[in-house]
C-alpha cells in the first residue's frame, strides 16, 4: 500500500471567499501514485471550512448569506470579550472573531474522505472541493493524505 502526505497553502482574498482546491486534490493524488484508494483533505485551521459542493455563483451566494443571516457578525461573542476570555489568547493583539468560529462549529468540516477510482476523485459530476474563508483572510493550509493501490 502506499501512503502519502502533501500540503498546498492559499491565502483568501476576503472573509467569505471560495477557493476551489478540487484541482490540487486531483494533483496530490496523481503525485502520490494511488490508483485505488482514499484521499482525505484536511484543513487544520479552526476560522475557515471545508465543502464538497457545486461551484455556482448562485449557490455559494444563497449559502454565504444563509450563514451570515445565522451567525451575524455585529452581535455578543464570549469568544471576543477580552475581560471575560482567559485561553487561547495571542499578545499584543487578539483579533474579534468569534463568529468566524461559531460558523465553522455548525459547519464541522475539517476534513473529508474522498474515494478515489482509476487515478481521481470520485466526486459527483457538479460536486468541487472547496474551503470557505469565515474570518478576515489568513495563509491558510490544507493537507491532503492519500493512501491506497
């Protein structure tokens, strides 16, 4: 079996940009030499979300504004109140971004697992790997681990 690690890095242009990642999975797994197997895509940032789904500007807009309209970002977050918040805090600066994270609690996409057939992804015909920015734009990471034949 074999088994490999690679990395590809992005910085989104704006807080609830799409960048389409489905053309550096389909490269990882060509490099990686698995034929038959799985590929799992995995984002190790906590303010940004992984999404399996059509690239369609009308879509992605309907799910932009759905989100904003759940987690709105000019309302009380814990997460941003410096006199109550005591972990996790980064000096001299910590940014207000508390939506940012509950939006990607209620998306809980990290990671996907994506068969892999004949050398590509099996992904539907419209569907495209995509990460959604939900904070103000930051180098972002993504890791994909493809295994298999």
């Amino acid at each position: 079996m074999k088994s490999t690690t690679s990395t590809f890095d992005l910085t989104p242009q704006r807080r609830f940009a799409y960048s389409d990642l489905t053309d550096e999975l389909r490269r990882a797994i060509k490099d990686s030499g698995v034929t038959d197997g799985m590929a799992v895509a995995f984002c190790p940032h906590t303010t940004c979300a992984l999404l399996i789904n059509e690239w369609e500007e009308g879509a992605l807009e309907d799910f932009r504004g759905r989100l904003e309209a759940m987690v709105p970002d000019g309302v009380y977050y814990a997460h941003d109140d410096i006199e109550r918040r005591t972990q996790n805090l980064q000096e001299p600066h910590e940014r207000q971004n508390g939506h940012a994270h509950v939006k990607q609690m209620l998306l809980t996409t990290t990671s996907h697992a994506i068969p892999v057939a004949a050398g590509e992804p099996m992904l539907g015909r419209w569907q495209r790997l995509l990460l959604l920015e939900l904070d103000d734009p930051h180098d972002r990471t993504i890791v994909f681990h493809v295994f298999g034949e």
